[in-house]
C-alpha cells in the first residue's frame, strides 16, 4: 500500500495549507499496511474480549436481530446485518482482490512465466500441505470437510508484517510474496467455488452467468465508465447469493471485467497537457475572481477530464475501495466473525479436538512446509531461481508468514462448519496459529535484516 501523490503546497492558498496537511496525513495513515494490519488484530481482541464477558446475548443479538432489507422490482430480499458483512461487504472485498490478481496479471509478476512460476508452485505447495494435513487428522472423521480452512493465508497480515520492516528486506521478496499471496487467494477463491457451494440453483445462475457476459460485453465496447459496470455487478451478486455460489465470488468476477487499459494514448497526453497548459495561463485574468474565470476555468476542466480518463477503471476502482475496504470492511468482519466462544468448553476439549489440531498445524506447519519446499524444489531444479537479493533465510521467514490465516480462514469456517462451537474451536486454532506464524516469521525476516547491516 503506497500513499497518494500529493499536491505541492506552495500553489495552495495560505488558509489552506493545514486543512491539505491533514488530508496528506490521512491519506498516508489510511495507506500503511502495517496500520489496517493493527486495527484487525485490534477488532478481533476486541471481539474476543466481549464474547467473553456478559455482554455475549446482547453482541449476538445485534447481529442476527438488525436486518436489511431491499426490493427489485418484485424481488424482495431480507438479511440479517451479519449475513450482509459476509456475502455483500466482503464481496467488496473480494473485488478488491480479483483486481490485485488482474494487475498482477497485466503489469505484475504474474506477467512473466519465468519469474511467475516460482511463488505460483510456492502458493500450490503452501496451500495442498495444510489440506493434507488437515484431512490426515481428520481422516473418516464428521468435520473432514474442513480441510479448506488453513489452505488460505491472509494478504493484508502478510503485506502488513513486512512492512514493519520497511526497506530491510529486499524489494524481490516483497514481489515474491505478494505475488504468492495473490496466487494463494486465487486457489482460495477456486477451492470455495468449487467445494463450499451447496443447494445450487440452475436458474439464478445462468442469470449470473447472463449478468458477467454482459460485463464483459461492456469491456470489449470500450466502456470505461465505472457506474454501468457497478450496476450490472450488483445484479451479479444478487443473482450468486441465490444460485448457491458463494456471492463474494460475484466480487472477483466484476474485477475480471472491469478494463484495465486506459482510454488515452498515454504516449501522447503529456505534449496534450502541457500545450493546454499554457492555453490556460494565457486566458487566466488576474483582475478577475476565481469564479468569473471562464474561459481559464474551461481550460482547467478540459484537462481534469483527460485526467481522469487517461487513469484505467482497475486503478480508479481500487482508489476508491482501498480505504473502505481496508480500514473498514476488513475490521467489521473480523469483529463480527473472529470472536471466540470458550464458555462451556475447557482447554483439554480444544486442545484435543482434531478440528483444532488439523488447523493448527496445517497452518503453522503445513502452510510454511509447503512453501519452502516447494521454492527449494523448484529452485533446485532449475526451473526458476530466488529474486535477486533473496536468500534462503528470507524464504524461511515468508514462508512462516504464510501461516497467518486470519481473515481468509475465518471466512472458510464460516462456510465449513455449522455447529457454533466446532467454528469456535477452528478459529481458535487458526487465530493461535497466526499469532505464532507471524511472530515466528517477523523475528526470522528481522534476523536476516539485521545479519545483512553487519555485514554490510
């Protein structure tokens, strides 16, 4: 997450200067990793700590009991507050990762076969281990179904760890890792697609499928405009949540379809700019005030409209959903969704539950196994080899970090399990389970930046 180019405060009026200071530093807090990282872990504390205190009744009421409501026509929907978390706002979500898959995938590492195939086969290692290792604990048991559960990590977690550690670590492994974690979900998002649907219905399906062709039909018409792309993917949405795929799939889906070329020769605007520019200044009257500025003020709109057109949809899509997304979606899910119930069960029932043990280990141990494995297997073959500046220990510390499960585990047991209780046990696991992976994880990366300075 890199905060926005600023505007230079010397063009700005007097008056103004602080008011633009406090933008500035919203904007860099609401675009550190390592902030939207804290205020998870915060929410998710913070929702242990009620669940676990008197206030339990009332915090589980507030969910079910607040519903929301919307008609189409003659469609009539009604959702309970934490269904519309997660189906409707974590699609947002979602969307925000189809459209880091689909950068990737355009200008990313995901570009190039070569440097690609690395954290690719690193994600396919790191997510078929934990499985394995899941369903061998679980083998022939009730909860086998869970074995999806520690296959995903968290991208914002890991992105966020990192970056604790500014520019101590290599630019390459942070490529490396993102382009891993992107790999990941994107196994996540084929695992729930394929294996958490139930009750499918042929009908609303087809609609949604009607629904995603049409987006695509906007794409190959060179529509750039976002607003009838938004539309048509709501209606996507509505139609998955009643066709028994998961509707946060409908969020990947629009980000599959949203353009990611701009509509302006980019080669060309800067000769364009400039020349209008100084059109311009040349019509700026300086007897007149701001709003008689007609002719200057056209000017100044001609160039806000190429702007704006010359930025691709993805980019400004995810302008618009980072900070919603991150510092709000992403926190209210883990709030509603990442607390923990542990009256009634004592420490030997989750400590011994084969649920808690298979996500556990899955995640701390199966997770980072598989990643290493896999890079040192694909490494030593020769099929591709470590980004520059990344050495095995840098590995070893990622691949620790590939076992923060958090918000992507979280959300597969909510789909896995029914039983209240078996879901409590999973995400105690799987919050105990990132606790240790990070922090084991984080000390390695730290190890190994602090061993490069000396030697340096």
């Amino acid at each position: 997450m890199t905060s926005s180019p600023q505007i230079h405060e010397g063009i700005l009026e007097p008056g103004v200067v602080k008011v633009h200071r406090g933008k500035r530093r919203l904007i860099e807090f609401t675009h550190s990793s390592t902030k939207a990282t804290l205020l998870m872990v915060f929410a998710a504390l913070a929702a242990f700590a009620i669940e676990n205190t008197p206030a339990l009744p009332y915090f589980n009421e507030f969910w079910q009991s607040v519903h929301l409501e919307f008609s189409v026509g003659s469609f009539h929907a009604n959702i309970s507050l934490e269904h519309f978390i997660n189906d409707f706002l974590m699609a947002l979500f979602f969307l925000m990762v189809g459209l880091e898959i689909k950068h990737e995938m355009r200008a990313g590492e995901l570009t190039e076969p070569r440097k690609a195939v690395l954290p690719i086969v690193a994600a396919a290692g790191g997510a078929l281990l934990p499985a394995l290792i899941y369903l061998a604990v679980n083998f022939g048991g009730q909860y086998a179904g869970g074995w999806g559960v520690p296959m995903a990590n968290d991208i914002a977690f890991c992105l966020g760890l990192l970056a604790l550690l500014g520019r101590r670590v290599p630019s390459g492994l942070r490529a490396y890792l993102s382009t891993l974690t992107i790999a990941d979900d994107m196994i996540a998002i084929g695992v729930i697609a394929l294996f958490y649907t139930s009750d499918l219905s042929l009908p609303w399906l087809i609609a949604a499928l009607a629904a995603f062709a049409l987006l695509i039909v906007f794409n190959r018409c060179h529509i750039y405009d976002l607003l009838p792309y938004l539309a048509v993917g709501f209606v996507l949405w509505v139609c998955m949540l009643f066709s028994g795929v998961h509707a946060t799939l409908a969020g990947v889906m629009l980000a599959l379809a949203v353009p990611a070329r701009s509509e302006i020769k980019l080669d060309r605007v800067g000769g364009w700019f400039a020349h209008r520019a100084r059109t311009a200044e040349n019509r700026y009257d300086p007897g007149e005030p701001d709003v008689a500025q007609r002719e200057y003020l056209r000017e100044v709109y001609s160039i806000r409209r190429v702007s704006h057109a010359s930025i691709p949809p993805t980019i400004r899509l995810e302008k618009r959903l980072h900070t919603f997304v991150y510092f709000f979606v992403l926190p209210l899910f883990a709030f509603s969704n990442a607390g923990v119930v542990l009256g009634g069960m004592s420490f030997t029932q989750i400590v011994t539950s084969p649920v808690a043990i298979g996500v556990f280990l899955g995640l701390l141990v199966g997770k980072p196994l598989g990643i290493f494995l896999s890079t040192w297997v694909t490494v030593k073959l020769g099929v591709s080899q470590l980004p520059k500046g990344v050495q095995w220990g840098h590995i070893a510390g990622v691949s620790a970090l590939g076992g923060v499960g958090f918000t992507m585990a979280i959300f597969v047991t909510n789909l896995s399990f029914a039983d209240p209780q078996i879901a409590a046990i999973a995400k105690t696991a799987i919050l105990a389970a990132s606790i240790v992976a990070g922090a084991i994880g984080f000390l390695i990366l730290r190890h190994e930046a602090l061993n490069a300075e000396r030697d340096a």
